[in-house]
C-alpha cells in the first residue's frame, strides 16, 4: 500500500470505531447498524459484520436484512456454502431481490460449479440488470460452461458498460481470444490493461497475442507477470510453456506444463501440450499415460487419439497406430497428431517420400518458425 492507500485505511477504521462506539450505546438504531455494516464491508471486516448480524438475529430471527448481512461477511470469509443457505432462505422466504440472486450465483462461481451458477445470474439478467459485476459474472460463467455463442452474445450487447470496467472488459477479452476473434480480444485487454496494468485477463490474452506474433520476449514478461499476480493461474503456466517449446527449452517447458495441469486438471489442451514434451523427450510412456489422462476427459477429442497413434507408430506398432489414426481422422480429418502418426508408418513402411510429405503437411500446422502458425496452436491449445 502507498501513503494515500494508508491514509485512506486510517480514516475509514477511525470511522468505524467511532460508530460502533456510538452503536454499542444505542444497539435498536438502525441507521448506526448500517453506517458499521457499510464501514466494515469496505475495511473487509467481516468479523465486525458477523458480530452486528448475529446479534441483530439474536434479538429477531426473521430480520431479512440482518440474514444478508451475515451472509456478506460469510461470503468475505469464503464460507460459501453457510452463506448458499442463509440465501437460499431468504429465497423461501418469497425475497428474490436481484442482488440475493446475484450473491447466489456469485458463490456457486466462486466454488467452480458453474452449472448452478448460470441460473440465478441469467434470471437477474434477464430482469433487466445490468451492472458490470453482474455482466462479468455472466460472461465469465458461461464462458467456463463452454457455451461461447451465448456469451459472445451477451458480450456484444455490453460494449458501453465494459468500456469504463477493466474487470468486464478483460473478462471479454479472453472469451474473445477463445473465440477466435483476435481483434476484439486485443482491444479489450488492451482496455483492461490500461485501467489496470495488473489486470490476470488482459495479461494472458496479450501473452497469447505475442506469442502468436512471435514476440517471444513480450509473451514471456506477460506470462511472467500475469504469475506475479496469480501464481496459480493454470493459462499463464501453460503460455510459458509454449513459449519455451518456441525457444526450443523443453526442460522448462515440461516444468511450466506441469504446473499447468496441476492448476487446470480438466483442460485437455495443456495435457496435449505435456504429452507432445514427452513424446518430443522420447519418454513414450509417460507421452502415453498423459494422452490417455487426456482421452479420459474428452473421449471425442480427435488429438488425444492422434497423440496415442504417433505413440504406437514410433513404438512400430503399426495396427494400433492405424487404428487409433482412423478414429482421430473420423472425429477431425485435419487432426494434426494423426498426421504426424502417418508419417511414422509411411517412413516405417519405407516410402520416405510420402512420410516427408505427410509430416511436411502436418508439421506446417505447428512450425515454431512461422509466427502465424504458432499463434494457431496457442489458440487451439490455450483455449478453454
């Protein structure tokens, strides 16, 4: 914090205790009640809130108001499943104010359960809100659930609100990038930067635009600093590590897949790109058994069975590789992995020609000398 920070700080907790010293003479007054509720909020003291609430439940069980007190100083103490039921409630209680749904759908978002998050949020969108919080929210929740047309939607319809919020407009910005729409991604994490150089989203979708451009040093300061921020950020570990494979260092691009997929265990992308370290490594077991991690989360996605047929085919596995190559060219007929997994049976069957061929096909997809076609696999293997 810097001296105005500090000083900002000092006064709002010099006002707090003012109120709550007039508070305790005068505990039935309900405008003190709310200038501590507001004060303490802001101080993130939540333990003050849930000292106010509780008592105030104390004296009368069915004070809505004081339930949605606790249930924001449960919320700042990420207790998000007590906080679900104090809401949950009030909502049987017949109160469905927008901002009890929002708080909903908020902790159902903070605990990862996006499913239920996105009911609550659209119900209140629906209505008509449209506050950045809400819009971020829903943008972000819907974003996670992978339905990208229906949050394209809804960020398209919010340009005016997220050009005064960094928040909204970096979230916007990485559904942007993930759909494949390079330019509205740079203009609005170049926006969220602006307003906060800090900014998780604007950073990993910049990251991803430099190294798809090449600019590997850039990419790199990006990561690093998105890291610097959120050192458990799964899209920032795995950028580095594209990155490195660029650089042609694969210690510390199998370093930085790891932590990618210790950080995000459910995006098939980053186990590709550890798998592809491993194969490149020639440590074909490890390759196999992070392929078939893979496969296991997305049976229907062409690479994994691609990765395990160039597995096969470098083993001399011929039968198996044909196999695991027809099911990935069923699912995908571009799929890289199958590609490259005929080219290995092609130069194993002695007709060099055709491998070259077929691999110079493959390959031209994943060149780390071509800028444009590095920016392709980011983009296919970053994406969410």
């Amino acid at each position: 914090m810097n001296a105005t920070t500090d000083a900002v700080e000092m006064e709002l907790s010099k006002k707090l205790h003012n109120r709550l010293d007039l508070f305790s003479r005068d505990p039935g007054n309900k405008v003190l009640r709310a200038d501590c509720i507001e004060l303490a909020l802001k101080q993130r003291n939540y333990d003050v809130v849930m000292l106010i609430s509780t008592a105030a439940l104390e004296r009368n069980a069915l004070d809505h108001q004081a339930i949605f007190e606790r249930v924001s100083a449960l919320m700042g103490l990420k207790r998000f499943d007590e906080a679900l039921q104090g809401l949950d409630e009030l909502v049987q209680r017949g109160i469905s104010h927008p901002a009890i749904l929002q708080n909903i759908g908020l902790c159902y978002y903070l605990t990862a359960n996006f499913s239920e998050a996105r009911p609550p949020l659209e119900r209140v969108y629906r209505e008509g809100v449209r506050s950045t919080d809400l819009l971020r929210l829903l943008v972000s929740t819907l974003h996670h659930l992978g339905d990208v047309s229906a949050a394209i939607k809804i960020a398209d319809d919010s340009h005016e609100y997220a050009m005064s919020d960094e928040a909204l407009s970096g979230v916007m910005g990485l559904l942007y990038l993930d759909a494949n729409q390079p330019q509205q991604a740079a203009k609005w994490s170049a926006r969220s930067l602006a307003k906060n150089p800090n900014s998780l989203d604007g950073l990993i979708v910049q990251g991803t635009l430099r190294a798809g451009a090449f600019d590997l040093p850039l990419a790199r300061q990006q990561f690093e600093q998105a890291l610097s921020v959120a050192p458990n950020t799964g899209r920032a570990w795995i950028g580095l590590s594209l990155v490195s494979m660029a650089e042609k260092n694969l210690e510390n691009a199998a370093t930085e897949a790891q932590a990618a997929v210790k950080y995000m265990p459910g995006h098939v992308g980053s186990w590709h790109v550890l798998g592809w370290i491993y194969l490149i490594h020639g440590k074909l077991d490890n390759a196999q058994t992070t392929f078939e991690h893979a496969l296991s989360l997305n049976r229907n996605f062409s690479e994994s069975h691609g990765g395990l047929a160039s597995i096969a085919a470098l083993r001399g596995d011929s039968s198996q590789a044909e196999d695991l190559a027809e099911i990935a060219e069923r699912l995908d007929s571009r799929c890289l992995s199958a590609k490259f997994a005929r080219s290995i049976l092609q130069r194993n069957a002695g007709d060099t020609l055709a491998a070259h061929d077929t691999l110079k096909d493959a390959l031209s997809g994943i060149s780390l000398r071509d800028g444009e076609a590095l920016g392709d696999i980011i983009l296919r293997l970053g994406r969410r």
